[in-house]
C-alpha cells in the first residue's frame, strides 16, 4: 500500500471545563462551523473543461519565455501545462493530508476546549481539502499524481514527530500555511479551468481561519517563553521557512516529457538565473510579494520576527522593513 508510518508519542490534554474561556477563540470555531462547505455539492464539477486542455496561465510554467520554450511544440507545451498543474496540486495534496494529520494530533496536545474545538473543526477541513484536490486530479488531471518532494516529507515528519503543540502551530498554521494561502491565490488568478479557480477559492475561504488559530494563540506563549524555548521557537521557524521556500522542482514532469539530463541542467539554470533577476512572470511576482509581505507581517504580530530571525530571513531572500 502506498502509506507512510511515522512513529512518535505525543501528550493527550484531556479536558474537563467546556466553559468559553477564550471568547476569540470560540468565535473562529463558530465561524467554521458557519462556513462548511461540501466538495460533492458545491463545486461545479460538470463546467466543460477549457478546449485546448491547458488548465494553468503558460506564465506559471518555470521555463516559459526561455530558449528551450521557444522550441517546443504545440502539443508539448499543453502537455507539460498539465504535468506541472499536476506536479504542484500533488505538493499541495500531501500538504493537506499533513496539514489534517497535525490539527488531528492537536486535538489531543492543545490544552483548552476552544482550542480543541477549533483544530477539530480545522481536521475535517482539511480532509476537505484534501479531498477535493484529489477529486480535482482525478476529474480532470487523467488521475496523475507526483511523489512527495523531499522537503515536504522532512518538514511534516518533523511537525509530526515534534510533541509540542506550539511548535507544530508554527510550522503548520504560522508558516506553511501562510505559503499555501498565496500559493492558492495565485493558482486561482492563474486558472484557466473554472473548476480549479472554484475550488482554490474554496479552499482559501478555509485557510485564513486557520491561520487565525496561530494569531490568537501564538503571541501569548512567545511572550510567556523562557529566553531557550524562544531560541528554539526561533530557529524552528526559519527552519519550516526555508523547507517551504526551497527545494521545489518539478523535475519528474520534465522527465515525463522526455527531457534530457543536459536540457533539465539548463533549466535549472534558467530558473536560478530568473530568481537572480527576480525575472518574474506578473503572478509569480506578486506571490512573492504577497507571501513574503505576509509571512514578515505574521510573525511580526506573533513576536517572532527577532534579531535572530530577521538575517535569516534576509538571506533566504525575504524583503524586511526597517527594524522599527
Ligand atoms: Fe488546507
Ligand atoms: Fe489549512
């Protein structure tokens, strides 16, 4: 079977006062329970695919506009825009499938019952998710899956084996997430099928409640911390920033479409070389924008952006205002 055993031991809180004690809290639980959706009846399966079968702007495609673009094929350039949708709806499939493992495991660890409540309602949407991406893939992507890149893999087995709730809420709700939101945003800009721009849409409505969850309940723990858990709450952060900005290449849909060893190296170097110049297609620079203004914003309001941090995420390439 095509599964992945992770072993780790974790503390179950099991709660005795249902009292609302954290009134935000309970209010961003209430709104999720407002806001279910379903993937079966609220996304309009039946809307015709676009005729020439591409389902992502060609601009999202790392090697368009390069030499080796300019080559290729009509039917190859339809091909590849489909291989590279699938290749990152796989990425963001798993990632939902961890992101439903973690809330699971935070169920138990999270002390509170707003807490509880509120990550239990975040595990079913992200069964959701994972669901309708899955759905997706099948409906429309002829079923095509990637396998896990291996900086996704490391990052979730470290959240997962971690038995620290605010740790895991780091790197899922502060930092993965936070990527995944301008990650959807620009996929459903960039949608050239109906169906994939509904249910990235969809799929946001869920994810700024679950970034909520890290807003309302990281700052109080950050400012409660011992001088060594702030360190280590540092470092684990820069660590989840780095998995979730490097490492991400699509390389086995290159290979699917006959690519050679020589022409992947040259698009490697393409692509360092239009980060280089930050050489960017419109939607990509307003990913990088919007998920780096983000990701500063987020951890400057949790107390996390810190003297320690800030250099590191400078030279992961993030744009930092002034110290203030
Ligand atoms: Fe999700
Ligand atoms: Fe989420």
């Amino acid at each position: 079977m095509d599964r992945r055993v992770i072993s780790g031991t974790v503390d179950t809180v099991f709660e005795l006062d249902y009292s609302v004690r954290a009134e935000d809290m309970r209010s961003l639980y209430e709104k999720a329970k407002r806001d279910q959706w379903n993937a079966t009846r609220d996304i309009a399966w039946a809307t015709p695919e676009p005729p020439d079968g591409r389902v992502l702007a060609e601009e999202l495609i790392d090697i368009h506009g390069s030499p080796i673009w300019e080559r290729l094929g009509e039917r190859d350039r339809i091909e590849l825009n489909r291989r590279i949708t699938a290749w990152r709806l796989s990425v963001l499939l798993y990632g939902e499938q961890g992101a439903m493992l973690v809330c699971s495991q935070l169920v138990g660890i999270v002390p509170g019952a707003d807490q509880k409540f509120f990550q239990a309602s975040q595990v079913m949407d992200e069964a959701r998710h994972n669901e309708v991406l899955e759905r997706y893939i099948q409906a429309r992507l002829g079923g095509l899956h990637y396998p896990m890149p291996e900086n996704e893999r490391f990052l979730f087995d470290t959240i997962l084996t971690d038995p620290r709730w605010y740790i895991k809420t780091i790197a899922l709700q502060l930092v993965a997430e936070t990527f995944a939101v301008s990650m959807f945003k620009m996929m459903a800009e960039a949608a050239l099928d109906p169906v994939l721009r509904e249910v990235c849409q969809r799929i946001l409505q869920d994810e700024s409640r679950h970034m909520g969850f890290g807003m309302l309940a990281l700052p109080g723990i950050v400012r409660e911390a011992s001088e060594g858990e702030r360190r280590e709450m540092e470092d684990f952060t820069c660590l989840a920033v780095e998995k979730v900005l490097t490492g991400f290449f699509p390389l086995e849909a290159y290979q699917d479409l006959g690519f050679s060893p020589a022409q992947i190296d040259e698009i490697r170097s393409y692509r360092r070389g239009a980060a280089a110049r930050n050489d960017y297609a419109a939607y990509r620079k307003f990913f990088r924008r919007d998920m780096h203004a983000a990701m500063v914003n987020n951890l400057a309001r949790i107390g996390l952006l810190t003297e320690r941090v800030r250099p590191r995420l400078a030279a992961l390439g993030i744009a930092l205002p002034a110290a203030a």
